[in-house]
C-alpha cells in the first residue's frame, strides 16, 4: 500500500520561464502560484520538497513550515533541462532511497488540483503498477488532427481518418486522454530502474478538464483568474 508518510512530492520550480516572466511567483487567486502546488502537496500528509534556482521562490516556498527547499544545481536549471532531469538526481540520493518509498511531482504549471485528487494518485500506486499518473480528457477528438505540408494541402495523422470516411460525430471516436500535470508518482525503485514516470506499468488516473488547467502564458494565466473570479473553481487562501 502506498504511504504518504513514505511519499516524498517535489515542486519544480526554475527561475527563468520565458513565456510568462516570474511565472512561479506571480499572485493566482491572492497567493503564488508555486504555493497552490505546495499547499496541496501538504494537505497530503506527504513530505514536500520544492527544487529551485531561484532566491524568490525559495523565499515564498519557505512561507510553508515543514517544506524542505532544495538549491538547484546551476547544470539543472538551464532552458534545455527537463523536469524528468531532476527527478532523477533527487531519486538517486541515498538519503532520499533510504527515507521514501514513493516519489512523487506536482507541477505548479497546474493550480487547480485538489488533495483528494492527489491522494487518488498515491492510492493508485500499488503493487501491480509502477507509476500513477494523472490525465484529462481531450477537448476535441485527436482523431481528427492534420499537419499541412509545404503547399498548405491537409494530411491527416490518423489513419483512416474520421475526416475522410466522414465518420466526424465527436460522440463515435474512442475516448482519448492526456497527462495533465496535476501529479505523477511512483515507487522510487521502479523510478530508479526505469529513468521515467511513463514507463513499465503506468495507471492513470482522470480529472475534470476544469481541474486540469495548465498555465504556459499569459492568456493561461488570465483564463485561470477568471474562472477565480467568476467562482467556478474555488482555492484556498
């Protein structure tokens, strides 16, 4: 059985995001958006750890007692490093090994998640898988995706496509859905032989689209208040 006493959850968090400046940091329904991950991750029962390069978010992750904050090392803090790189230096400490069974990583990109949603997620991780991962429906059936080469003209990426056999009502396709951020977990040591979240035996484990906002920009971000504002997603202070 997964133990959120054994569970350690990390915050990403850099510095330096480029398509919305200071992104981490700015306020999203009255507090900083690293905190709506970090408050979640807490009301879990787990151990929070925030990874960061930044002096900012570390002053705000620090706000939260019992959050561990971790100095992000320069070489894991450029443009090119993915999060999945983090991950990997975190799980191969000994002392990380030693005090958890499970790792875990909340993306703050993702504020709208509850604790009852993240404890699906360490719930969903037992013995017969190796990652628990949180996903959301599609807006609109992939199905029906196209590329357009070089002269405009449409090629579609399923084949055959609903397009072509004219098979269009959105109700006829197979569901489909995708990672949404909200969380993935796994056992430390499947995450240690396997390098990944997504590989080996991966549950998944759905959401509402509402709870699934992402925020990559300022249009992200703008959408995210509203709905604030308009009191169709409530957050805590």
């Amino acid at each position: 059985m997964a133990d959120p006493k054994r569970t350690l959850i990390v915050v990403p968090a850099r510095g330096g995001s480029k398509r919305l400046p200071r992104k981490n940091v700015l306020p999203l329904g009255g507090k900083p958006l690293i905190l709506h991950a970090v408050d979640v991750g807490l009301a879990t029962g787990a151990q929070v750890l925030v990874s960061t390069d930044d002096p900012e978010i570390k002053t705000v992750a620090a706000t939260r007692p019992g959050v561990t904050v971790d100095d992000r090392k320069v070489e894991l803090a450029t443009d090119t490093v993915k999060v999945v790189d983090v991950m990997r230096e975190l799980v191969d400490r000994p002392e990380i090994q030693k005090q958890f069974d499970i790792i875990g990583m909340l993306l703050p990109t993702c504020p709208f998640r509850t604790p009852d949603q993240v404890r699906a997620g360490i719930a969903a991780l037992d013995a017969d898988v190796d990652a628990a991962i949180a996903f959301t429906s599609y807006e609109f059936p992939p199905t029906m995706a196209v590329t357009f080469d070089d002269k405009g003209l449409m090629n579609p990426l399923y084949t055959p496509s609903p397009l072509i056999t004219g098979n269009t009502r959105t109700q006829d396709q197979t569901p489909a859905f995708r990672p949404n951020g909200a969380f993935f977990f796994s056992w430390i040591d499947s995450f240690r032989r396997l390098r990944s979240f997504y590989a080996g035996r991966v549950r998944g484990v759905t959401m509402p689209r509402i709870n699934s906002v992402d925020i990559d920009d300022g249009d992200d971000f703008a959408y995210a208040q509203y709905l604030i504002d308009r009191g169709q997603i409530s957050v805590t202070p």
